[in-house]
C-alpha cells in the first residue's frame, strides 16, 4: 500500500500533467488546407469545422446575420465555458 508521501507526489503529478493538457488545448485557432482541398479550423471544439472555400465566403458573407441572430436569441443559446 502507498504512503502518504507518495499518494501526495502521485496526485502533485496528475496535477501537473493536468495543466500540461489543459495547456496544450489552449493554443488558439490554427487553419489548415484538408485532404479534399477545404479550409480546416481547429481549436474550438474537438472536432475541426472544415468547409470549401465557397462554403466559408457565404458564410463570412453573412457574418452580419449571424451576429443578429445570436443576439436575438441569447436568452435561447447555451455558451461553451
């Protein structure tokens, strides 16, 4: 069975390790060109949102309309913490 010492300097480098982790996520959005040609976004959620280029003009296009949307309905809207 473990001493106390070393359930404290187990459970220090989980901490550790925990941070490092969290860290790493913490990188920002970074883009990237997919195999399929379509511009790639990762870093806001697990997954990366990956459109073609005409998809993320339209969209951009209509960035104005989104931002109007999200805040006629942020009573509805979850945020991501």
């Amino acid at each position: 069975m473990a001493t106390e010492d070393e359930l404290r300097a187990e459970l220090e480098k989980l901490k550790a390790e925990n941070e490092a982790l969290k860290n790493r996520g913490a990188k920002g959005v970074s883009m990237k060109v997919s195999e399929k040609g379509a511009v790639s976004i990762y870093g806001m959620g697990r997954f990366p949102v990956t459109l073609y280029q005409e998809q993320w003009l339209k969209l951009l296009d209509m960035a104005d309309d989104i931002r109007a949307f999200i805040k006629e309905n942020e009573a509805k809207l979850k945020k991501k913490e």
